[in-house]
C-alpha cells in the first residue's frame, strides 16, 4: 500500500484526505504514514470475511468504546459483512466520560446495526470494593491505583464481549492498532484479546486515514485518544508523546529496520528513541502466545503450527 522515493519519503496513490467539513485539519499526517486508504478497506475487508469464514460465523461482535479505533472497526465490519450481522456492546464503567457513550451510540445510529448496553462498573465495584465498603479483593483493593482499576475493567469488558459471543453467535472482533500492539499500550487479556483484528497493522496515523475515507464521525477523529481509565485521561497525555512523533519513529525502526543512529541522524531525540525501543522490547510478552515446555514429540505452537482453516478440515 505505500511506496518509498528515494529521499525517504513513502508515497501513496491515493491518501485519504486529513481535512473535515469545515476545511480545517482533522490530525497531523507525516508523509511516511500515508496509505491508499482504497486498497486498505479492500484488504481488510476480505480479511474480515475470510476470518469469518475459516471459523464458520457468519456474524462478528465488537466493543464499541466511543473512540477512534473501535469505531473504524464498526464501519470495516459493516462494510465487509453488512451491518445486520454486526452487534456492538457498550461497556462504560464509573471512570467513563458521557462523551465516550454518546460517540458510540452516534456509531450505532449511522451504521444501524445491533447493539446493548452492558454496564461494567458493578462488576470492577465487586472486587476493588467502593466507598469504605471493601469487594472480594478486601481491604487491600480499597487502594487500588485507577491504572489496577482500569486493566481490571478491560479484563471484564472482554469476559462480557466473549459471553455476547455466544447469545449473538458472532466472532469477537480486535479493535487494537499497530502503534499501541508494538509499545505494549494494551492490556493483556483485556482490549488486546479477540479472534481477528482488522487494524492490528495500522499505524495510529493510519487508522485516522482510513476513518477519514470510510465516514467515522469527524468528532470522533478530532477527539484526543483516551483509554477512559480516569476522568480527563488521555493517552498522549499519560504517555507523554504525540502519535504523529511515534507512528513515524516506529516506522522507521519497525517497518524500514533503520539503526538508532539512523533514526538519530533523521531528528528523533537518542532519548525518546531509547525509550520506545525498551517499550517495545519489554512488551514483547504480550504480542506472542504464551510458550510451552516441550515434552512430547508434537507441541502445540512449537512443532505443531498448522495455520487456520475451515471447520471439518481433514488435516491434522
């Protein structure tokens, strides 16, 4: 999808536009970055059907959070199944911003698909406790950090969207991108877990391009990155970088394999470059299944790596 000039620059046939209704910019879009936003939704498209189709479901289910990333999933998924086989499950919790679950149910309205409403913060208040009142992790859990809190209620939007799973008979669809995949800004068995993702190889400035191009409301693109796990949270903010600054570093060591030297004599500051190459490195864990000691003569993801295929396949 993108191509390279000799200066470095990559180049697209057609990028999506970063411009709104209004005429102003809708986000920051390095060069680098830019995709063919046609031949990305064609791709990902079939990819959601071929996922589907491999694992005999015909319907798909998602998290729908009010922000960016499971938006565009929503809309790449009605584009490629229809939105009658989609349901998007709303799961706000008592750290939630209203705006997070009026953005969701802007998604909703416009895609028309089906949907619910599963309120999660009974379930976080259960085990952390509230007020003076401790829950089933005891006192101990009356102090625990919102990062502890947030993680808890990622785990449990995911043990929810899995049981919808099975009452819709659809798949669980992955809503996490490139960005946040390769520094670990996910939570292990929480937003990280599915049975496919679309937009897993999609930078964060990428997924902007392509919500662009598909329709995502302008308010939704415009709107800070925030994974809601305190009031006024976001993820620039926690994290201390702009996704611009990142998705262009990532690029170049990840996708051009360039040295830290290289990228040094590019701009990027040594510091910032020798943090997200430890970001990277450290989370590591979370991008790979977890390893098995091998004792038989087959070991499942050792030695036994047959890829996906139909269900009633002959091969084993």
């Amino acid at each position: 999808m993108t191509g390279s000039t000799q200066s470095g620059r990559s180049t697209a046939a057609r990028p999506a536009s970063t411009t709104g209704s209004d005429g102003t910019s809708l986000f920051e879009l390095p060069p680098e970055l830019a995709i063919d936003t046609d031949v990305a939704r064609r791709v990902i498209a079939e990819f959601i059907r071929g996922q589907l189709r491999q694992a005999g479901f015909e319907r798909a289910v998602l998290a729908l959070s009010g922000g960016i990333d499971s938006a565009l999933v929503a809309y790449l998924v009605a584009e490629a199944i229809g939105a009658d086989r989609l349901r998007c499950v709303l799961m706000p919790s008592g750290s939630s911003s209203p705006a997070s679950r009026s953005d969701a149910e802007i998604v909703v309205a416009d895609l028309d698909c089906s949907s619910e409403v599963v309120e999660i913060g009974s379930l976080v208040d259960g085990f952390f406790g509230t007020g003076t009142t401790p829950g089933a992790a005891g006192a101990e859990g009356l102090e625990a950090s919102p990062l502890r809190r947030g993680n808890f209620a990622a785990r449990m939007r995911m043990a929810v969207i899995y049981d919808r799973s099975v009452t819709w008979g659809g798949l669980v669809v992955g809503t996490s991108n490139k960005t946040e995949a390769l520094i670990g800004y996910t939570t292990l068995f929480g937003d990280n877990a599915c049975a496919f993702n679309p937009i897993g190889d999609l930078y964060k400035s990428q997924v902007r391009q392509v919500a662009v191009a598909i329709g995502v409301p302008e308010a939704i693109i415009r709107k800070a990155p925030s994974a809601d796990l305190w009031p006024g949270q976001t993820d620039e903010g926690e994290a201390g970088f702009s996704y611009p600054e990142l998705d262009r570093l990532l690029f170049w060591r990840i996708d051009k394999r360039r040295s830290v030297e290289e990228v040094v004599g590019l701009g990027f500051d040594p510091a910032f470059v020798a943090r997200v190459d430890r970001m990277v490195a450290t989370s590591e864990f979370k991008r790979q299944v977890p390893p098995i000691a091998k004792l038989g003569p087959r070991t499942t993801g050792v030695d036994y790596l047959y890829p996906r295929r139909r269900p009633g396949s002959a091969r084993g």
